[in-house]
C-alpha cells in the first residue's frame, strides 16, 4: 500500500511539472507571457495573479544536473568566456541557452518576457540575470532588493522597502507585461492555498523528528520542496499535493517505516543526521546511497530552508498580502545572517536528536559556502555533536570526487559509533 | 623639487614615496594607533571595500579605516582554517589580521554589501568578536528617492545613531556638513590626480599612485588630502620623467581585493601606462561633490543614488554594463582595457563576460587574467601584459 502511495506524491509531481513545462512550451503561441525569477524570495503567488508563468533557472539549472547535461552546458559557457571560478548554475543556465534552451523534459523553454530579480540572499542573481538580459536582448527587469537580516530580525523599514518595491517597480511591470491590473483579491485567495500546503510541508517535515524518522530530509525532502519552492506555491495543484505526501508519510509513520529510497524502503535507522549546505545534483543518487547503505538519515536540512523558513513558523497571510511576500523574502535561509545560521543548526540538532551533521560546502554557492567552517566549529562547540565536512559542487561534475566523498563519509560514521561505544 | 610643510619641513618625492608606502604596507596600522593615541578616548571604525559614509565616521570624530586585507606581506596561519580554498584571499587575510590581534586596534568594523563573503564576513566577526561593534551596511539596488533613498536614509540614521553612541559625540547637521566638505576636497584632489595622470601617466605612474592612495585607508582624510596635493606638487618636478611612448591602458577588476604592488610594476615594465583603474573605487565612489547645504544626510543619500561609481556589484538599472568602461576609455583615451580581477571573485568575474561584449561591439582591444592579492610570480603576467601593450600600439599606429 505505502509503495502505491508513495508512487502517488511522485507522480502527482512529475505530472505537474510535465505540464508546466508544456504550457511553458506553448506560452508564446497561446499568447501567454513568462517570466524567469529565483527560488528565495519568489513572488509566485503574485506573478500567477496575473496569469503570468513562471520560469525558475536554477530549477532548469539543477534538472540539468540530474540528467548529466550541466557539464557540456558549464563547458560551453567557459568556451564563451565565463570564468571557470563562478557559480556554475549560471553557467549551466548559460550553456542550457546557447545549447537552445531546450528544458527539462525535453521541449523548449519560451524567452522570458519579464525578468524578476528577487534578490534575496545571493549576490549571484544580479549577475546573473543581468547577463540574461543581454542575452534576450531588450527584456525588462523588475529589480527586487531584499535587505540581509543580519541581526536575524526583521526591521520595519526593510519591510516597507520591499513593500515599496512591490507597489513601484514590480507589480507596474508585471501589469505592462501582462495586460491585467493588479487584483488583490485574487492575490490573497492563492495566499490562503500557499498557507493550506505549507502547513502540510511543514508538517512533513517535521515527522522526521520521530524515530525512526518516516522521510529523509534532505535527499527526500528535495522533492518534498519542488512544488513549494518553484512554480506551484499558491495553486490548489500544490495544496493537492501536499495533502497526498502528508498521507503517505503519515502511512510510513504508523507503519514505524523509514524512508523509502530510489532502492526501496530504507534498512535500519542508525544514524541521525543534520545537514547544512546544498545537495550535489549530478551525482545524487550515488550520493545519496553513501548514507542510506549505512542506515544514516537526514533528519533536517537548511537548503529545504532556501524558499522559505515555514518551519520557524512563517505561514503567508492573505489577510496582508504585500507585506507578507516581503516577510517572506527577507526570512529566507541564505538571507540569514550567519549567527542565525548557526542557531537554527543548533536548534535543529537539539529538536531532531541528531547523532552528527554535515556540513555539504559547494563550490559554487559563496552564500551557503563562506563561514561554514566556522559553523562546524560553532556547532562542535555549542552541542558537542561531532560534524564532517564534505567539498564538492551543484552541477559540475568535476568536482564530485566520489570515492574522497564515500572515504570520508565511512570513517565519520565509524567515528560516531565508536563514540556511541564509549558512551554506552 | 621639494614642498614646504609648515615648521620648515622640507620634504622630496622621495620622502613622500616613503612615507605613503610605509603607510599602505604597514599591516600592524601603526598609523592608526599612533592617531588614537594623540588624544584621550579617540576611536577608529575599520571598514571593508568598497562604500561606507566615512562622513558619518568623521564628524563623529573617529577615524575611518580602510581594510583592504594583508596584501603580500601577511602570512596566513590561522585564516585558512576559515575558508575554502575556492574563496578569494581578502577575507581570508582580514582574518588573519583580526585573529593575529592586528585589528585590535579597531572599534568597530563595517561590511558593506559587496558580495556574499563580504556578507558573510560580517556574521562571522560578529561570533568572533560578539563584544565588538559590527555593521552590516546595506546599501540600496532601487535608485528611486522614495523607495531606494528612504532605505537608505534611515540606514544612515541606525549609523548616525551608533557612531554616537560609540564616540560619545552627538553627530550634528553642522558638523556633518563640514565632514563632507572635508571629503569632498579629499575626492576632488583624487579626481585631480587621476586626470593629470590621464594626461602624463608618464609623471604620474600607477606605481606611486598605488601607494599614494593606499595611504588613505588608515589617514584621516585631510592629512591624505594633503600628501595628495603634495604629490601633485612633488611629481612632476622630477626631471627623468619623460613620455616613453608606452600603451595606454584601463585597468578594471579591482574594486575590492587588491592587486600586489608588484603587478602593478610588472604592468609598467611591460609597457603599459595605466590611465584609468577601479583600484581602491570606494576612495572615489561618490564621483561628484556631495551638497553641502540642507540636509546633509539627504545629501549623502543623493549622492549615493545619482553619482556613485559603477562597479559590479551595483545594479545597473539601464541595463548598459559597460558605459562606464567605454565612457573612461573614450575620455582617458586608452587603447585598450586589461581585466586583472581577484581569483574566486564572483562579481567581477561575472561582469567580466558582458564589459568584454561591449569592449567588442567598440573594437576597443582587451586581454584579461587573475591575481591574489599575494601574488608573487608575475613573469606570466608580464608576458601577456607586454604582447598585449605591443599588440595595441601597433594598432594604433596602423
Ligand atoms: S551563488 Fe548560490 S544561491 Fe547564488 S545562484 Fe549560485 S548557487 Fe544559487
Ligand atoms: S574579492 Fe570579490 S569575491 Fe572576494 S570579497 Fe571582494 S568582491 Fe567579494
């Protein structure tokens, strides 16, 4: 029953993506207008308000790593002359375009009417949709800067900017790019959805807080956050969802049954871990195996914090519309100041009874990456929870060196059992 | 030729060059700790590239304090241990210097919003340091008065308000006024330095004015302005200096992590004559004079919205990246542009690509490569840089 179920959520989600993708397809034909934005600090409910599509490139970005594309996509950017030093979601997303843009399932992605730069917690985004925009040539930008929250609170004023923002520079756009006034009423009925599958996501991921924990966190909870955190956050399609993965794991939880992973349900539970950083995506799987062959579990994760921290209690509230999508800009992980950072870790140790974590550092990402040595130590210090420390990359192959990566990970979990040996 | 400094001083360019080097090498910041030290209960506020309102530091009467990490005269013990190797060096160096007690000195310290390490850099000092005053300056993306200006008005208001809690000085509109008019003579000076260097690069070499204006991270403004203009004076009073027919060249890339100084000679040796750079931008961010009447801190804002210097880490709401290269070329009139960024530098590496286009549809010649701020070996360098200072005289001569 649970694999019937399972497979439900699964599918349910891959429907919803080939059909986005197919209406994304078809957008320009149909007279449909599209508009490319970020996953931290995504305005979905407001671009959908206007009957707008949206695109998220670090979604193409990271499907282009699961299906072993980025690499030829991360080459043919360095061949136009882009640094083998940055980011490589914008190479990838580069390479994709100069490769004809063709996306994840296959069809072909519509150019962007309306660039939407949420900038939220990466100073990458400026760059890189300003490199887009001198690829499409004239295509506007809406500019959205998201103050830091250095201090891990948020100022009113930083409120009133990104509400301001809305009111001046982003909803005009989106009203010239689509032709439609703003509607708040329709704005605060998808809010109202997006609040109704938060609760269910969040829920979700909280099971894990049993033993043994019903999901992975981490390499499952990636596809717990894929409607949430791109195009579907504020449609029933995703209320539906939800509902359907909180049965499933709700099943599993009864059951007293762990994850179930792409070999079948998990073995043992003996590890409990945390984990702060991206996951790897051309490699996820063999990655992912490097754990679940050992019985170690994620029980939280920070990058299922990346759109959107709904699990510190953050729920989009129809009732203040703009200054609730501004609340959610400024609370997203990577938009933490790093004292925060680490306390959210901490708490997340502590509430999940974590055996270890990992701190998963990539190479492209400096707004995960700089500081997280430092979190390791903090974190040591603070809950005296041994931590292991993992280099490799999003979506450049060449920077998952598997058999380092198993090594390390091997004599980590060795090293928490023998110090479970010593405390029994 | 010589310059008189009150008391009958007489000082060469050769005392000059000495005493600015000193001042840009010195990574103990004996100059600073000298200054604290002249009255009782000074303070010093250090800050990252590339903008802060040093005004704001000033007319609080502390001194504002450039950090530009240890350049090639640190060793790192300690830093590494906090970064990847796939970070750039600044950070990594500034650590250094905190941790080795060299920062000590400091009363507080500033991260303006850069990029993520500069960003991230704040909290990690904050954990390091929880006793120290840490600010994270979040400067404004939407250049609207009533949206981007209002933001960062009242980010100048929590400044306004800390730097006078940290002196004991209450910032007054008057006192405030007079700390921009200080900068803004010490910004016209600079601009001064850079169009005669324009005209005679050969009197003005990138390799003292490296060090001239290093020196103005940890001088007070008017004691920079002053060996500014004494440089002015001093230089080209040196009779060897003649037009060597040399290449002229932009340099860009350099806004926060900063070059050696030994690259900037190998760049001279090759035969280039540097006539615009963004080395040490936040010096000069604000490229017109501030007003110094009404309000000064709408002042401040305006400037920041209307006249900052275009740098990568700035959105550029007209989408035309590389006016400002192509602008400073035409007036500068350079031959060609040389991209030296900091390694792992996002933002300028990432701007690179769409200044290279616009380069291009211009004809204008470029060549580009990457440094640490310790680079030591530089005969690579040299080879390219000296292929591409040939190559664009020929051109030009053809
Ligand atoms: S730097 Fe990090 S957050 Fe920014 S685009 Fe790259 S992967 Fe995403
Ligand atoms: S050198 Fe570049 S990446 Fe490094 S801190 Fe400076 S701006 Fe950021």
């Amino acid at each position: 029953m649970s694999a019937v179920r399972k497979e439900d959520s699964m599918l349910l989600q891959k429907q919803m993506m080939s059909d986005h993708y197919d209406r994304l397809a078809s957008a320009h034909d149909e007279g449909r207008k599209v508009v490319y934005t970020f996953v931290p600090g995504n305005l979905n409910e407001l671009v959908r308000s206007f009957g707008l599509l949206p695109v998220l490139p670090e979604i193409n970005a990271l499907q282009s790593g699961l299906r072993k594309k980025s690499g030829e996509y991360i080459a043919e950017a360095e061949k136009n002359g882009h640094s083998e030093d940055v980011c490589t979601y914008v190479k990838c997303d580069i390479g994709m375009l100069k490769k004809g843009n063709i996306g994840p399932t296959g069809t072909q992605l519509p150019k962007p009417d309306l660039l939407l730069l949420s900038y939220t917690g990466c100073f990458t985004f400026l760059k890189w949709f300003e490199l887009l925009r001198e690829e499409y040539g004239d295509v506007p930008v809406a500019m959205l800067h998201v103050p830091y929250q250095a201090n891990g609170r948020i100022e009113p004023h930083q409120r009133d900017y990104v509400v301001q923002q809305m009111r001046t520079e982003v909803i005009p756009k989106l009203e010239q790019v689509s032709g439609r006034a703003y509607d708040e009423d329709r704005l605060r009925e998808m809010l109202r959805l997006s609040a109704r599958a938060e609760d269910d996501l969040v829920w979700t991921l909280e099971s894990a807080k049993r033993t043994p924990s019903p999901i992975d966190a981490y390499f499952g909870g990636v596809h717990y956050i894929g409607p949430i955190f791109s195009a579907f956050r504020g449609t029933q399609g995703a209320v539906d969802y939800y509902t359907a993965l909180r049965a499933e794991v709700q099943e599993r939880l009864d059951a007293g049954q762990g994850p179930v992973t792409p070999e079948g349900p998990m073995g043992t539970e003996k590890y409990r871990l945390v984990v702060e950083g991206p996951p790897n995506w051309t490699s996820f799987r063999e990655f992912w195996k490097m754990f679940y062959d050992e019985g170690a579990v994620f029980v939280a994760s920070t990058y299922t914090k990346v759109g959107g921290l709904y699990d510190r209690g953050f729920r989009h509230d129809p009732d203040h519309p703009l200054e609730t999508l501004a609340d959610y800009c400024l609370g997203c992980y990577t938009n933490l100041g790093l004292p925060t950072r680490v306390d959210l870790l901490e708490q997340y140790i502590n509430d999940y009874n974590a055996d270890g974590f990992l701190v998963n550092s990539v190479k492209s990402c400096n707004s995960f990456s700089v500081g997280q040595l430092m979190m390791l130590r903090q974190l040591e210090e603070r809950t005296g929870v041994p931590g292991v420390f993992i280099e490799n990359d999003l979506v450049d192959p060449r920077y998952f060196s598997a058999a380092n990566i198993k090594n390390r990970i091997e004599s980590y979990l060795q090293m928490l059992d023998q110090k479970r040996g010593k405390a029994a | 030729m010589d310059v008189q400094r009150g008391a009958g001083d007489v000082v060469t360019l050769d005392d000059l060059m000495t005493q600015a080097r000193s001042l840009s090498e010195d990574i103990d910041f004996t100059a600073v700790t000298q200054w604290k030290a002249r009255a009782e209960g000074r303070k010093a506020i250090g800050h990252m590239p590339t903008y802060v309102p040093r005004e704001l530091i000033h007319a609080s009467g502390m001194l504002s304090v450039g950090i530009t990490g240890g350049g090639d005269r640190l060793e790192i013990i300690r830093g590494d241990a906090y970064f990847q190797s796939y970070i750039c060096r600044i950070p990594r160096s500034t650590i250094e210097l905190a941790l080795s007690h060299r920062l000590d000195v400091l009363d507080g310290m500033l991260f303006p919003s850069i990029c993520d390490v500069i960003r991230n850099l704040s909290g990690m000092w904050s954990m390091i340091f929880p006793d120290r005053y840490v600010h994270y300056v979040d400067v404004p993306q939407n250049f609207d008065v009533a949206v981007g200006g209002k933001f960062w008005r009242r980010e100048l208001e929590t400044l306004r308000t800390d730097f006078a809690r940290l002196s004991g000085v209450a910032i007054d509109d008057d006192a405030l006024r007079a700390s921009i008019a200080v900068y803004n003579e010490n910004r016209h000076v600079i601009r001064d330095l850079y169009r005669a260097r324009s005209e005679r690069p050969w009197i003005f070499p990138m390799s003292e004015v490296y060090y001239i204006l290093r020196a103005g991270n940890v001088l007070p403004p008017e004691e920079h302005t002053a060996m500014l203009r004494e440089y002015l004076v001093l230089a080209p009073g040196e009779s060897d200096r003649r037009d060597q027919d040399r290449s002229r060249v932009v340099l860009a890339g350099m806004f926060c992590e900063q070059p050696p100084h030994g690259l900037v000679l190998t760049l001279e040796r090759a035969g280039c004559y540097v006539v615009d750079d963004d080395f040490l931008l936040g010096l000069r961010w604000l490229q017109d004079d501030v007003t110094t009447t009404g309000d000064p801190l709408d002042a401040l804002v305006d400037a920041y919205l209307n006249h900052s210097a275009m740098s990568a880490s700035r959105y550029a709401p007209d989408g035309d990246r590389g006016r400002w290269l192509i602008d400073s070329v035409a007036r500068n009139r350079a031959e060609g542009v040389i991209f030296a960024a900091p390694s792992f530098c996002d933002p300028a590496l990432l701007d690179q690509p769409m200044l290279v286009t616009a380069l291009d549809r211009k004809g204008i010649p470029h060549t580009e490569f990457k440094y640490a701020e310790d680079t030591g070996q530089f005969a690579v360098i040299r080879e390219q840089a000296g292929t591409f200072s040939d190559s664009i005289r020929l051109w030009s001569e053809a």
